[in-house]
C-alpha cells in the first residue's frame, strides 16, 4: 500500500509505485484521501498510468524445452499459456524429426507471472514407454530449474508453473519459492493448486491441530480456521494475490497464493 502525507504544496507531484508483489493476479487501484477542515484542503489525481517495464532487471525468464520423442513424433505438440489462458508458446507436431530424436526448444522470455505447460500425444498413449522411451523436460534457463517433465500420459499432460524474474520460481503444483516464505525449516508445508481456479486450495502438512489465516495484499485478513482435511474453501475469495499463514503451534510459514 502506497501514500503520502503532509503539506505537498499546490504543484503537481509525481511518484512510482512497484506493483511486482501482484503479478499474476488482478489489481484494482482505489485513492483514499483524508483532507484537512478548511477550504484549501484538497487533492487531484492524474496521468496515473501503469508500465511492464522500470526496475534494476528484466522482468522475463527464458524457457526451454527438450523433448526426446518416441516412434511417433507426429503425434506430439505442446503449448504454454498464460493465467489469462492466452498460448504464449506452442509447437508440433513433429513429422520430420526421426523417430527417438531429442529436440530442444527456446520457447522465449516469458513475462514473470504463472502458466500452464501442456503437452499432447493425437494417439493418446504418451511419448512414454509402449512405442519408445520419450521424456521431455521445460526448464528455467536462466536459473536451471525444472519446470515440468515426464512422458507417461494418455491424451495430455498439463503442469502448472510460476516464474519471476528475481529467481523465485514455483512448479508442479507445489509452491517452492524462497523470496516469499518466511518459516521455520522444521515445518513443511505445500499447497495447491496454484493459482487456484476453482473453489479449493489443499493443504499438506505433517503437523498436528495446524490452523491458518489467509490475508490480501493490504494485509486484511478475509478467511482464518483449522486445517483438518486439508483442503481450505477459498470460493469466496475474489481474484487476486493472498497470503496464508500456517500456524502449528509455534512454528510459523507463509506462502503467497493467487485465486483466479
């Protein structure tokens, strides 16, 4: 949250606000003022405008991808798309590489926020292990980290991922980052699937009689019980980026989570 206080004078002021803690969700920008009692007590907004770009360093990630096919190359194809379901990156099929090949692709810069990572076999048997032993693998390159991989499906296979260009990065529907998660190491927590699409955000932890408070970016807390079954009803949660805090008693860890 943002704001200024004082005497600014009756010229006009500018400031900039780094909005990077929202990338992937949604932002609604709301001004609040407070005026004094007299007359000459006012405020005015304007040229308010919104950038991808600013900061010390890029604001993308590259990826790539390799894929080792199996016996059927032309069965294969894949595609990245965005939390606002827009493909970003697609290929295949794959008539005119020989049969168990590897090829690795440079599926770009991706802008820091989530996607999804789809890959598809027409035959519906995988790239994996009846007809050839095909794997792929999607990589962060900038940081080497695996994104998604395998090979064993029928029809698809679809995981989803998180980059930021500061070198967090979360994968597999399983939160792994490290810039946001303020815990202690003796208490293991995962959560998905995220960003969460529909009404539940499952919980898993070892620890007994957990509880958790769940707040928005402004830090107003707007959901708070115990974890029994693990699985959290986020459905009246509008879109946007949340923060739960798991508690077990004295042992704390937060992770950010984003409700689509």
């Amino acid at each position: 949250m943002w704001s200024e206080t004082g005497n600014q004078g009756n010229s006009w002021q500018t400031a900039s606000v780094d909005l990077a803690a929202y990338v992937g969700g949604t932002v609604q920008l709301r001004f609040n003022r407070i005026t004094g009692g007299t007359w000459q007590a006012d405020i005015a907004i304007d040229g308010v405008s919104l950038s991808t770009s600013g900061g010390g360093g890029p604001s993308c990630s590259n990826v790539s991808l390799s894929i080792t096919f199996d016996n059927y190359p032309e069965e294969t194809s894949w595609e990245i798309t965005n939390s606002s379901g827009t493909v970003v990156a697609s290929g295949g099929t794959y008539a005119s590489q020989p049969d168990g090949s590897t090829l690795t692709i440079d599926a770009g810069c991706l802008d820091d926020g989530c996607y999804d990572f789809t890959i598809r076999d027409s035959y519906g048997d995988g790239i994996c292990c009846a007809y050839g032993n095909g794997s792929f693998t999607l990589t962060n390159s900038d940081t080497g980290a695996t994104l998604a991989s395998g090979g064993s499906f029928t029809t698809s296979d679809t995981t989803n991922f998180c980059l930021s260009a500061s070198g967090s990065t979360s994968t597999n529907n399983y939160v792994t980052t490290t810039s946001d998660n303020r815990f202690d190491s003796s208490l293991e927590v995962r959560i998905y699937p995220n960003p969460v699409k529909g009404a539940t955000l499952n919980v898993i932890t070892a620890q007994d009689n957990a509880s958790y408070t769940i707040t928005n970016m402004v830090g107003q807390q707007v959901a708070k019980g115990n974890i029994n079954s693990g699985a959290i009803n986020v459905q009246k949660l509008k879109a946007g980026v949340y923060m739960i805090q798991i508690n077990a008693g004295s042992q704390t860890v937060t992770k950010k989570f984003i409700k689509q």
